[in-house]
C-alpha cells in the first residue's frame, strides 16, 4: 500500500495539538485547512525539535543497529524481520482509522516493539503528547508502553493511563468530521492571537461582539453567561453587578463590578482607576531580562540582563550579556555584582519590572548555582522579612486600572495611543523575535553579523526598558489626576 491520498482522512497523532488548543481548529483542520507560513519563532521551535529527534537518533545508533523505514510496507517488513530499531516508522490501521509515523520504534525484549517519539518540551504530561504517544500505542497494538525523549534529556513512559484521554479525542475527532458546522466555540486572546484561523475567527466574535473578548472572561464564564442569556459586551456594560449570576470565574461581586467595567472600557475606550495607586519610594532602576527556552544544558539561559538606571537616558541603558550557555554562570554572577554597585550607588533603589517573571528567574537562577543563600540573592528577593528592591509594575495595573485592552502585558499598555503611547523602534521586535535573533547569534560565523543580530537585540531590550519607564510616568500621571480629582 502506498502513502496516499485517501489516507488524509485518517485521524493523526499530530491532530492532537490542534484538538488540545481548540476544537474549531481541528474542525478548520479537517474541512476548510489554510496553508500559512509557520512564523520564525514556530520555525526555530520546529527546527530545534528536529535537532533533538537527531541527537536521540545518533544515541540510539550508539548502542543498537538502526533501519529507516521507508513505507508502511517496509516497516512490516523490518518488524518482522525484528531489527532493533526502525526510524521514522509508518504505521496504519483501517479499522480505527489511525495513521501515525512514530519517529522509533524499539524491540522490547518479549519481541514487540515500543513506539518511542522525541519531543523538545520537557514535560510528559501535556494532553498533546499524551494524545500523540497513546495513538502510537493503538498502532503498535500491544500493552507495552510508549517512550517519549523529553527535551531534559529524561525517558517517561505512557501506557494505559492515557488511554480514556485518547479515547476522548478518536470520538471527537470522528465526530467533527462528520460535523458540518464549525464548533461554537469562545475567544482567547493568548490562544486565538496565534492561530492561523484568527482571521477567519476574529471577525466573527467582533460581528457579535461576544463578551469571550473581554479581558478576565474566560471562555466557560462566556459560556455560561449566554446561558442567563448575556452574550454581547454591551448587554454585560449595560448591566448592574447584583443581576448578574455566579458563574465560574465570576462569583464574587468586585469580580462582576471588574467584568461590567471592562466592558464599558472596551465600548467607550475609557481608562477606569478603582483605586489610589501608590508607587514605592526610591531610585527607580528598570530591569528586563531576555532568556532563551532552547537552551541546551539548562531550563533556560539569561543571555541578556538589561538595566535603566536614573536619568533614563539612552546612555543610561545598562547590561550583562552573555554569547552563550558556557557563559551563564559568569553573566549571573556579574548581574549580582552590578545590582550590588546600584544598591550602593542608588539607595534606596527600586528595582522596576513588569510581570513575575523577573523575579521567577532570580529565584531559579540562585536555585540554579546553589545561592539561595547569598546575601544579595537574599537582598533582591526580600527574604527574612526585609522588603524587596524588586517592583512588578504590573500589579498596580492588574489590581487598580480597568483598560480598553484586550491583554494587559506591557507591549498592549504601551503601545497604545491612548495610554502610554510608546512606540518600539523596531515595530518587529517582541520576546519571540529576540529569542529567534539570538538563536541566530548562536548560529553566526561572521562577526560582523553576530555584532549586528547584538545590537539588533540591546536595543529591543533598551526599547523594553524605556516602556517600563515611560509606564511608570504614565501611571505617576494618572495617579496625581485621579488625587486631585
Ligand atoms: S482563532 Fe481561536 S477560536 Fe478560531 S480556531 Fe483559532 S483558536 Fe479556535
């Protein structure tokens, strides 16, 4: 039998992604797929997954005798033949309309053969990976369970535990082909912004500007909202926190007050203050850091730790970068060094960041090197009952600000024209682009572009500062007028 046509019926392990994101993505899927182009982060994400199927391949080719199958009917053969090893195996079975291309299978020593795939993430509990090795299970036919390579360099076994979940996704599957309406389905602004089908989606939940594309309203919160019969964001602004029933995620009466006023922001473009913000004292110093999630030798690797300090120039920009992985211990400890020369220089210093995830990387890193304990660790993070130097400013915005925006990270605050209104130079740039340039660093031989795809990634993190300050202002701004108001 060859790989044919007629086979893109069958359901694949590799549906499972979209079925875990989304049901109307898998449905789009099967009956009306667009083509697109993966963006350069999903490319570098694709790329690096095969880099690490490589290495497991050439591990496996140090101890046993490895066979690429090249066809469903070769890979009988070679399993019949019981080789060691089959790469890139071609599985099929009719019946259940399963069809699935484990990157190994393995002979176990009772004879049958373990499907085995190599995955990038780290964690072998994610429903896709769940979904996908329990399928090559159902191929390979046997109770043996499939192995997973995990990007930490870990083996975990699926077996029968996965199976009621991989049940769950052959019926739905089968069932949204035959469905020849699109699955009603809610708005996500962090699932639906990097979706092929946004275009497609989009102008729909705006058409009936569902209440799902407000911020903080979840898609069961939507879901059962349209139950009492409140569907639109202007329905949800036109109505008073007591008549509005607890549903998930909105039982408490602030919470509702929270939701109408989003509503209401989003409908006027209104700015809302539910309370008196009040900023630390000090000398403020911003503070962004640039990781990489591919790094090879550890979770993730820092490989720029940028820093504003007061006047909040462009020559005030200061920063630790490092070249790469081997650098990482050293490019901690001269971070440490420079937070030392500020706590001195700029006392009482403030160290201003937006979201956790600074002080999360902090706290892995000391975690990392064995320096729970050192003193500046210590210092940074507050620990013995001492306040922290360290400030997330999105947590004034999260705990007193309702905003006309649908997500509330820095780039959506800053950029707009009616809030912070600060532009990035390179309109391209964002956490992803940096992550990808950086990969391109590493894989530069020239020096000239290594320096350029540098500089190139210094002043997106300079720009990330100077948000972070210019947000400050703002809300300094906002605050006084809201006082003297
Ligand atoms: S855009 Fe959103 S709703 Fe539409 S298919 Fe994608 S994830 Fe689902």
């Amino acid at each position: 039998m060859k790989d044919s046509k007629s086979n893109s019926k069958l359901i694949k392990p590799s549906d499972a992604t979209a079925w875990v994101s989304c049901i109307r993505r898998a449905w789009l899927d099967l009956h009306q797929a667009t083509y697109y182009e993966p963006d350069p982060f999903s490319q570098l994400l694709f790329d690096a997954g095969l880099q690490h199927e490589q290495r497991i391949l050439t591990q496996l080719q140090s101890r046993h005798d490895v066979y690429q199958a090249t066809s469903f009917e070769h890979t009988q053969i070679l399993m019949d033949e019981g080789v060691p090893v089959i790469y890139q195996a071609r599985l099929i079975n009719h019946e259940v309309g399963l069809l699935g291309f484990p990157d190994f299978l393995i002979r176990h020593e009772n004879g049958q053969y373990q499907a085995a795939d190599a995955k990038l993430t780290q964690n072998e509990n994610k429903k896709a990976v769940q979904i996908q090795l329990g399928l090559y299970r159902r191929l390979v036919d046997n109770n043996l369970p499939a192995i997973v390579f995990l990007g930490d360099g870990r083996m975990a076994s699926l077996g029968e535990e996965v199976d009621a979940l991989v049940d769950a996704f052959i019926d739905s599957m089968h069932q949204l082909r035959e469905q020849s309406k699109q699955p009603e389905v809610r708005y996500s602004h962090s699932r639906c912004r990097i979706c092929p089908y946004f275009a497609h989606c989009r102008s729909q939940f705006d058409a009936k500007a569902d209440i799902s594309l407000l911020y903080g309203v979840h898609g069961r919160t939507a879901a059962r909202l349209a139950l009492a019969g409140i569907r639109t964001i202007p329905q949800l602004a036109s109505l008073n926190a007591e008549n509005i029933p607890d549903v998930p995620h909105l039982a408490s009466l602030k919470k509702k007050q929270r939701a109408i006023l989003q509503a209401r922001s989003i409908l006027n473009d209104e700015t809302f203050q539910l309370k008196t913000i009040t900023l630390p004292d000090g000398n403020w110093v911003h503070f962004d850091i640039e990781d990489n999630p591919l790094a090879a030798t550890c979770d993730r690797h820092v490989y720029l730790w940028g820093l504003l300090t007061p006047p909040y120039t462009q020559h005030d920009f200061d920063y630790v970068w490092t070249d790469d992985e081997t650098q990482d211990y050293r490019g901690w400890c001269t971070f440490l060094e420079k937070i030392e020369h500020y706590r001195t220089r700029y006392s009482p210093v403030i160290f201003a960041h937006y979201s956790n995830h600074e002080r999360a990387t902090i706290k892995k890193y000391a975690e990392r090197y064995h320096m729970s304990g050192h003193n500046t660790v210590q210092w940074l993070l507050g620990q013995d009952g001492e306040v922290s130097p360290l400030f997330d400013l999105q947590k004034p915005v999260l705990d007193s600000l309702v905003l006309p925006l649908q997500g509330y990270g820095l780039k959506d605050i800053c950029k707009h024209p009616k809030l912070v209104n600060f532009q990035w130079v390179n309109e391209e740039s964002g956490s992803q682009w940096s992550v990808v340039q950086f990969n391109r660093f590493l894989q530069a031989t020239d020096s000239r572009v290594k320096q350029r795809l540098k500089t190139e990634i210094l002043a997106y993190n300079c720009d990330d500062v100077m948000a972070t300050r210019r947000l400050e202002l703002w809300i300094r701004d906002l605050s006084s007028k809201g006082d003297s108001g």
